[in-house]
C-alpha cells in the first residue's frame, strides 16, 4: 500500500458524514450518464469511495466495476449497493497497480481524486494502469481542480459552519499552504477537536496536455465544469474527456 495515499486517508475516516457531504452532488453522473449511453460492457469508476457516482450509474442499468484503496469506504459502498440489490464488483485496489482482469470502453475518476496522485511516477503509473484496462479507442474522463494561483498562492485559515449527519450546525477550521516547488497543497481541516489532512498536487493546463500526449491519450474535449462549460483560466475545473491513441501503446 502506498504511503503516497495513506497519508490522505484519515479525510476519508467517516464514510457516513462523507456521504452527508457530498451525496447530493449530481454534476458529474449527468455528465457521464449523458455519455454512456451507446456503450456496452463494463464500466470502471477508480477511486470510488462511498459510491456517490457508481450506485446511481448501476441504478440507471449500467454494468459497473469500483475501485478504492481505502477499505473503509469501499466497504461502506458495498453495503449500499446489497441493499439496493445491485450487481456492482467492488475491489480494493491501488489505481497504479490496477488487476482486474478486464478491459472497459470507459474508465472515469471523479471527486478530483486525480490530485491524490501526488509525484510524477504516480501519474504515469495511473495512466499506464488505465490504458491496460481500456478497449481499443477506449476513452478516461477525469476531473482536477483548476490552478488559479491568487487562490492557492497564499496561506490562509477560515472559519466556516457545516451541517453534520445528525443535523447539528457545527464550525469547522480550515487551513491551507500551497508548496510552488511541488504544486502541493496541503490542507487541515479540524471539525469537533479531530484535525484532518490532506495534500493535493495541481497541475497546469499545458503540463496535464503533455502528460497525456506521452502517455497515449489524445484529448476529445476539456471542459470548465461537469455542465461542460467552457474551459477558461478561471474555471474552477478541468474536465477531461481523452481516448486511447490507435497508435502503439507507449512503453
């Protein structure tokens, strides 16, 4: 198991509060609803947590295959799917070690679980992994944050109120520093006297372009927001729609 990742898992402690967070979040299963329609055979969610974009895709009819390092979480999107009665695998597998012993028209990442890949060598490894297991022409959609430097540039601390799962209004601190030698940044939130970290690598329009073109992706379509806004310097996303080269494979 990768120390790359286990350094972000204690933000990932409590799948229920997790989900209280984010479940109602639609964007980008209707992105990729939309998508998917004309295809056929499985399709592959990597870092699929708690489940939040896989259980919907299943529910709508959609064969689907999940993937996540963090036991916890997998486990808890496990439960839901047997209780709704769905046929979904679930594996707890490192994304840059993939083993599944399947090949996908479509492989997508969302929740910008791309910035959990940290390094260079752990980039590589993700799309050398996701080429394996795509089709002919088989295309990736992911989603990262957008590196708009007068947000991230500078350290800063807030304060801010969030709803736990029982209803009680609480306030949470949260605190950021952005690293311009890694493009790393770490982040602390502290709700209820527990502190959780995280770190998360940005990367630049041009530089995500060349990693994909060395990689063996050409890309179809870069969005500014799951709503397929357009992609400008200000977006607060970078959708991106890639296909696999018919070309060879690069090594």
């Amino acid at each position: 198991m990768s120390s790359i990742f286990t350094t972000n898992f204690d933000k990932y402690a409590n799948p229920d509060q997790y989900d209280h967070d984010y479940g109602d979040y639609k964007d980008d299963y209707l992105f990729l609803k939309e998508h998917i329609q004309a295809l056929t055979g499985p399709i592959i969610d990597l870092a699929c947590g708690t489940g939040r974009v896989t259980i919907p895709l299943a529910k709508a009819g959609y064969q689907l295959i999940g993937v996540d390092l963090h036991g916890g979480m997998l486990a808890h999107a496990k439960r839901k799917a047997e209780t709704l009665k769905l046929p979904i695998h679930f594996y707890e597998q490192d994304c840059t070690q993939l083993d599944l012993n399947t090949c996908a028209p479509l492989i997508y990442m969302t929740g910008n679980s791309f910035q959990h890949f940290l390094t260079n060598e752990s980039q590589d490894q993700l799309f050398q992994s996701v080429r394996k297991h795509l089709r002919p022409n088989g295309e990736f959609i992911f989603d990262t944050r957008n590196p708009i430097l007068e947000e991230i540039a500078e350290d800063f601390i807030e304060h801010v109120d969030y709803t736990d799962k029982e209803g009680n209004v609480l306030v949470e601190t949260h605190s950021e520093r952005y690293d311009a030698l890694t493009q790393i940044l770490s982040c602390t939130t502290e709700r209820e006297g527990v502190k959780e970290s995280i770190d998360l690598r940005y990367m630049y329009p041009q530089e995500l372009l060349r990693l994909l073109t060395t990689q063996g992706f050409t890309i179809k379509a870069v969005h500014g927001s799951w709503k397929k806004q357009p992609f400008t310097a200000k977006s607060p996303q970078i959708i991106v729609h890639c296909q696999l080269t018919t070309e060879e494979k690069p090594v």
